[in-house]
C-alpha cells in the first residue's frame, strides 16, 4: 500500500508505505491522499520511492526526518537509504548543470521554478540524510513505543525478540499440564488420539495473530457424567471375556455370517491351512485381548469392536438365517452405546477446552512478556495499532 496521512497529531510528516505498484505516474500522482498499488517483483517499486521522496522534498519542502519510509526487510531498508541518498546526488548534479540523464529528474529540473532554491533543499536533505526515518516496519513500531513510552505504557529497556515460539511451547505445555493432568484416564487418552498432546494447543495458538480475533462457540464447562456407566459396563465386558474367548471364537465361525463382513471360509492364499475367516477371528480376538486387559484403560474402543456387537452381527447375517447369539455380544452392544454417549460427552469437553485454551493464553502470554519485559514483533504491531 502507498499511503500518505499525518504522522501524528502534532506533526506534518509525510507517510509513505510501500508494497505493490502498477501504472504509476511517478511524476503527477497527487502527494497527499491514500494510493493503492499492486505490483510483482521487478516492476519498479523502490524506484518510485525514491522519486517520490524527491518531490516531497522539492514540491512539499518537507525536511528528510518528516518523511517516514517503511518497508519489510532490514536488506530493504538499506537499499533505500542508498538509493534515495543517490537519487538526491544525480538530482542535484542535474539541477546544476540544467539537464539529467533519468527522464524522471530531467521532468523535474526542466518544470522547476528556481533551480538554486531546489538545490538548496537538496543540499539541506544530504547534509541532514542521517535523519531519515527509513525503517522496517518493526523498526517504526519499537521507535513509535521507545519515544512515547508513557503514553503507551512501554517499559524503556522492554527486549525486543524475533520468535514467540518457545514462549507459546511453555503456554501450551502449562495448560496441557493445568487441565488434563487429573482428568480421567478414559478423557486423557482419547485426547491424546484426538489432539496428540500439547503440540495441538501450540498449532493452534500459532494460528491467532490478532488479539481482536473473537473464539466461538463461547461454552460453559460440560460435565462428564456417563463415566460411571461405561466403567460399570467395561468391567461386565473385562470379567466376561477370559471366560466366554473360546465359545465366542467358535460363534464367529458360523457360515451364516457374511463373508463381506467377517470373511469367508474360503483358505486363504497366503496361509492355506487357515481359512480368512480364521484369520479375520484371531485378529479380532487379539484386539479383544488387549482391550479386556485388566490394566488397560478400555477407552476408547479399537477399531472393529461394532463387529462384537449384537446388533451388527444381527445385521450381517445371511437372508433367512439366525445370527449367533452369547451374552459376551450384549454386553459388547450396550458397551458400544455408551462408549458413543461417553465420546459425545468428551467431544463438548474437547471444545470448551479448545475454547478455554485462548483465553488461558491470551492472559499467560501478556502476562509473562510483562514479567520478563519482553516483547515481538507482532506485540509492535499491535501496541501502535
């Protein structure tokens, strides 16, 4: 964007950013106003404000500290100062001798009024040129809050630090550590399938570059309530399992179930002596095994548990054939509907954690930049915003 506007209340400073240009006349565009340019690289940016630095100086009479330059890079921000400081010398050569060799400054000593008074600017702008306000974005924003340090509450020796990122590490860490330590097991768990861990709060927190930015849906704390029935409900499945793991084999083994589902009986090609549906069965068996560990935390299910149920091997039979039944499939069925009832309920959770996150951050990380008086670019942004 190339912008010209006071550079504050009590001043006449010209602003001059610059991002993109195209179909610019460098020469008759007005000084004053808001100009939009879009531009690729290549296409004549930093020439442009050279020119137009001159014609400030000229036009306007403007010193070289009331007209403010910024751009992105420090690489940027040398390469202007070099090139307006040049671009005042061939001026000035040119006024001297009546002609110069840009079209540009040839169009602006041949238009001139009073060359020696032009000279005289330019020569006030040279010897002054270490004055400049040519900056880095960044740079603009830490001298902005160095020099009005009480009116925006800055500290004077406050350090400047380029990445944020080993601070958002401590704040995602700490909130993982605040509020999911002594949640329940079953909760921590399916967390860590679903977000695995802190790094998902640091992804997220990274994402948000503006403190305006409002987080929906604003939730209440949910409550997690159907604990009690799963657990009771898991337990019925963990005593039942060593018990019922061999009539449950055989079950699974009936022809009348579909082949789509739980395989055929044909041998499979790999391993003759097996069917696939033999393969299909121990493969689930050891999944049942690790989950119906009297250890193991029994959330969230694996994957493939429906094919235990009752209701699906109702489904997955043969047209006109009875599915095998055994109790071990009804407790697996009602352990299924509350495992959903439960995974709603840490969903919500999920959510109002996701939501808390923010605002735990947004106090924690003003909060300890104010305690180590540090701060980042963005912070710059933001404060003279």
């Amino acid at each position: 964007m190339y912008h010209f506007g006071n550079f504050s209340k009590s001043s006449a400073k010209e602003i001059l950013e610059f991002e993109n240009l195209n179909n610019f006349d460098l020469i008759n565009t007005p000084l004053s106003g808001i100009n939009l340019i879009e531009a690729s690289a290549g296409t004549g940016k930093t020439y442009a404000i050279t020119g137009l630095f001159l014609r400030l100086i000229l036009e306007k009479g403007l010193l070289v500290d009331q007209i403010l330059v910024v751009t992105f890079t420090k690489a940027a921000t040398a390469e202007l100062k070099e090139k307006i400081r040049n671009i005042l010398l061939q001026a000035k050569e040119a006024f001297l001798t009546g002609s110069g060799n840009d079209s540009f400054i040839d169009h602006i000593v041949k238009k001139a009024d009073d060359p020696a008074f032009c000279i005289q600017l330019i020569e006030n702008a040279l010897v002054d040129f270490d004055k400049a306000s040519i900056f880095t974005i960044h740079g603009f924003c830490q001298r902005i809050l160095q020099e009005n340090a009480f009116e925006t509450g800055s500290l004077f020796d406050t350090e400047l630090l380029s990445d944020q990122l080993k601070l958002n590490q401590e704040v995602a860490d700490d909130f993982w550590r605040r509020h999911f330590y002594d949640l329940p097991l079953e909760f921590i768990a399916y967390s860590i399938k679903k977000l695995s861990g802190p790094e998902y709060f640091l992804n997220l927190l990274e994402k948000i570059k503006s403190p305006e930015i409002k987080i929906i849906p604003d939730l209440k704390k949910p409550s997690l309530k159907s604990f009690g029935a799963y657990r009771d409900c898991l337990k019925s499945l963990k005593d039942s399992w060593p018990v019922s793991k061999k009539e449950v084999e055989e079950l699974l083994k009936d022809p009348s179930l579909k082949g789509n589902v739980y395989k055929t009986l044909k041998p499979d090609e790999q391993n003759p002596n097996y069917t696939k549906r033999d393969l299909k069965i121990i493969s689930m068996s050891g999944d049942m095994d690790r989950f119906a560990d009297p250890e193991g935390i029994g959330f969230p299910l694996f994957k493939g548990f429906e094919n235990f149920t009752a209701s699906k091997l109702k489904n997955s039979v043969k047209k006109n054939q009875t599915p095998p039944d055994h109790k071990f499939f009804d407790i697996c069925d009602e352990l299924y509907s509350k495992a959903a009832l439960l995974e709603t309920e840490m969903e919500k959770h999920l959510v109002f954690l996701k939501v808390e996150f923010f605002r735990f951050a947004k106090s924690e990380l003003s909060e300890r930049k104010r305690v180590e008086n540090i701060q980042f670019f963005d912070d710059l942004l933001i404060t003279v915003k």
